[in-house]
C-alpha cells in the first residue's frame, strides 16, 4: 500500500511517501529555520505564509523522488493535529484537496503518533508493549503503546517542554536557534564538570517540569557561574538524566518489551546513548532524519491509522488532541 503523508505541524513543510508503513521511498522537507532564527522561534503567522509558498513544490518533489504518480497512491495522511493552527491548516486543506482531486481515501494522523512511527521505517521494528518518550520543542510525553491505536498516558510536561526549554536556554546563552543541536554542540566544548543544575524530580510522578531548570541557566548565565559550554553542558546533563530515569522507571513498573524514542529531541547524542545504557529493554530510535518533523513518519502511521476507516472532506484540525 503506497501512502503519501503531509505534514505542516510547525515549522516544517514535509511530505513523504511510504510502501506498508514500512519501506521509505521519498521524504522531502522545506525546513523554515534560517527564517525563524531572527526572532529566536517560531512565529505561527510567519510559519503560515511560508506552508502556502512551500506546499504544493514539496508535494511535486517527494513524488518525483519516489518515482510515482498521483494515481499509484492508495490513500493521502496528513497531520491533524497537535499542532499550530494556521499551519496545520494548510496541510489538511492541500490533503483534502488532493483526496478529492485524485480520488483517494484520507487519513487523519496524529503528529504525536507520527513521531512514534518513524521507529517503524525500517527492516525490524519495535515489540510491544512498548513504552514511548515522545521529546520535541511542544511535547514532553511519556507514553505506553500496547498495540496499534491502544495508548495509555502515563506522564507529560507541566510546563515547557523539552525542546522548548532546549530553545530557552539556548537563546539565553546567546547560542542561537534551533536550541537543541547549539546547546549539544556548545556542550562539547565543555572543558571541565558542568555545574549541577537543577532537577525536577516531582516525587514518584511521571510527568516532567523543565522551567525551574530554565530559571536556574538564566541565573547562572547572569552570575557567571561558569563559561557558556560549562553551562550549557549542565543544563544538556540535567534534561537528560530527568527523561532517561522517568522513562526506565516505567519500563520496569510495565515490563515494556521496547523503548520508542521519538520527536525533535531523540536527536539529541547524549540523550540517545544514555538511555540505551540505562534502559533495560531495548532502545529504539530513529535515524537523526527521521527524529525532527517529516512526511514519511506520517505516511507510516497513516498506514496503520487507515485500518481505523478514513476521514471525510469535512476533516478539522486539532490544535490539541492527545494521543492518549
């Protein structure tokens, strides 16, 4: 089944086209960074108008790349939500277009679900039930997947979320945007032991809090505790260890076969290499293309979305629609 997934949640005009939710055949994307990176993040008016220039060449490029027309396709995904409105707009109105036009069945995917899915573009693919720490720069969840479709919450961020508060700190260290490759580039350079910032533990809960951490790098910015590598790298040791000890804690409380990491922040090195070293069932992670927003992640999860039955033309976003 030959898929094409649509995806314009954020800042990111991406499509994909995906055989059995599995064989990745093209996956283009207009990334709008050096645009937002004047003003330190995303501006959702701006994000919009740049979906509408971008959408319809991005359609044409990821079918030429995967060597197909429009009537080999099966079905047409498209992110739904979470999301920024006027940007998911434009997706799922060039999706319900095209459906229409083409005459072909459409899917409505979660981007939350989509991030978790790009673990499945490959030869093996995760056992479940898994548990999965979706990380990005609008979510922090902790999620335990025992089947297709069948999601249980266990925790999520009350307040910024991991990407967010990577951004955060990074704009307050002068290091840029996007935050979490300048601050894990910065760390590196790192030349003696971070200071230890803060974490919030929030006794046995699952659920993460990164804005006290976010407080703590602007004082110790201000003060001048230690140099910006020195800072940055403990603010990098800090995030990390929070989400790799929540997330081993619920491997063992729900004997998971697997760990799923996904979204913008399963980039991250260290993270990646400390939960594989911590985690006592085995670590999934996508390849470092397939961890920021992208079409084929939707096209993957529309694949097993589809069995769930398709969305009619009169399909809206959801700016927030939990995955569990």
């Amino acid at each position: 089944m030959l898929i094409l997934g649509i995806e314009t949640s954020c800042d990111e005009t991406a499509v994909g086209v995906v055989v059995d939710g599995r064989r990745l055949l093209a996956n283009v994307v207009a990334s709008q960074a050096p645009v937002h990176a004047r003003y330190g993040g995303v501006v959702p008016e701006v994000a919009s108008r740049h979906h509408l220039e971008a959408m319809l060449p991005v359609v044409r490029a990821a079918l030429s790349e995967a060597g197909c027309r429009p009537a080999d396709l099966d079905a047409i995904a498209v992110t739904a939500g979470p999301g920024l409105s006027g940007s998911l707009l434009v997706g799922l109105n060039t999706a319900k277009a095209l459906a229409f036009a083409w005459t072909k069945p459409l899917v409505a995917v979660n981007h939350l679900e989509g991030h978790m899915y790009a673990n499945w573009l490959g030869e093996d693919r995760p056992a479940f039930p898994a548990v999965v720490l979706i990380v990005s720069g609008g979510h922090s969840e902790l999620i335990l997947a025992e089947e297709h479709g069948v999601y249980r919450l266990l925790g999520r961020t009350r307040d910024d979320a991991a990407g967010e508060a990577f951004d955060k700190a990074a704009r307050v260290l002068g290091l840029g945007f996007p935050g979490g490759p300048a601050i894990e580039r910065e760390a590196r350079l790192a030349r003696v032991k971070p200071p230890r910032l803060p974490r919030a533990w929030l006794g046995q809960s699952s659920d993460f809090s990164f804005s006290g951490l976010k407080t703590a790098v602007g004082r110790a910015a201000r003060e001048a505790v230690a140099p910006v590598a020195e800072i940055a790298a403990g603010f990098q040791e800090a995030v990390v260890d929070v989400l790799v000890t929540k997330t081993v804690r619920a491997v063992k409380a729900s004997s998971a076969r697997s760990v799923i990491l996904s979204g913008g922040v399963a980039a991250n090195g260290p993270l990646r290499q400390a939960l594989a070293e911590r985690s006592p069932a085995p670590v999934w992670a996508p390849p470092l293309a397939l961890c920021t927003d992208n079409g084929a992640m939707i096209a993957a999860a529309g694949f097993y979305c589809l069995e769930s039955g398709a969305a009619g033309l009169d399909l809206d976003v959801r700016a927030a629609w939990p995955i569990a």
